[in-house]
C-alpha cells in the first residue's frame, strides 16, 4: 500500500503549465521521456509508461537522441498528431541547434546535480512544445 502511494500520479496544480507538471515529475525520479509523456497525455498507464523508459538518457543510455524528444513523439502518437513530430523536431532544433543528449549535456558532468537541472529544463521546455502541437 506504502509504495502505492509513493508511485501516485501528481496531480497537476491549477495554473500550472505542461512544463512545470513535467519538470515535477522529473524531479520526483521519472526520466525525461517518461516526465514528457505523462504530463502531455494525462495517462500514467504502466504500458505507456514502459515504452517511454528506454529513452531516457537517449535511446537505451546511449546519449543520443534527447529522451525528452522522444517522450514527445510518443506523446503525440498517442494523442493522435503523430504528424506533428517532424515538427516538434524542427522546433527543438531551432531552440537548440542539437538533440543529442551528449551534445545538450556537454557542459556538464554526467547526472551532477547541474546536468540534471539542465535535463529538467529541457524536459519542461519540451513538454510545452508537445503542449502547444497538441
């Protein structure tokens, strides 16, 4: 029941974005892709959820592929605007020039506290971009 309780689903706090919902989750253990998915699609469905863990950290740790990105499109798969992913690519490029996690993540050492509130912002950033194509 303890544990139950602890894998609850936060509820989003009235005001607050997409992006802020995500940055929470984020930063109550979810990774990137994971924070993204919830936060757009309202859903925590342990299936859903299941297919977004691989990639965070990129596609299977590589460090490729930002997770957040890749938490997006499944998103908007889920979601039905699946024809919105190009797009979601192409805005995050603009934002960013890059979407390799490696590259986003240069500056830092791997999971320092500096990384992970790099990941955050990021995450949030991508949820709002998610948000506004859905």
């Amino acid at each position: 029941m303890f544990l139950k309780l602890l894998k609850r689903k936060p509820e989003p706090i009235p005001g607050e974005s997409c992006g802020e919902l995500a940055g929470r989750l984020f930063a109550s253990g979810m990774n990137c892709a994971e924070a993204v998915v919830m936060a757009t699609t309202g859903s925590d469905d342990p299936a859903l959820l299941a297919l977004a863990k691989p990639f965070g950290g990129g596609i299977g740790g590589s460090k490729c592929l930002c997770g957040a990105i890749s938490g997006g499109v499944l998103a908007l798969g889920y979601r039905g605007r699946g024809q919105q992913a190009g797009a979601l690519m192409k805005q995050f490029k603009a934002a960013h020039r890059v979407t390799c996690c490696s590259a986003l993540s240069k500056a830092y050492s791997w999971k320092s506290p500096e990384h992970l509130a790099n990941c955050r912002r990021l995450t949030e950033e991508t949820a709002n971009m998610v948000a506004d194509l859905l």
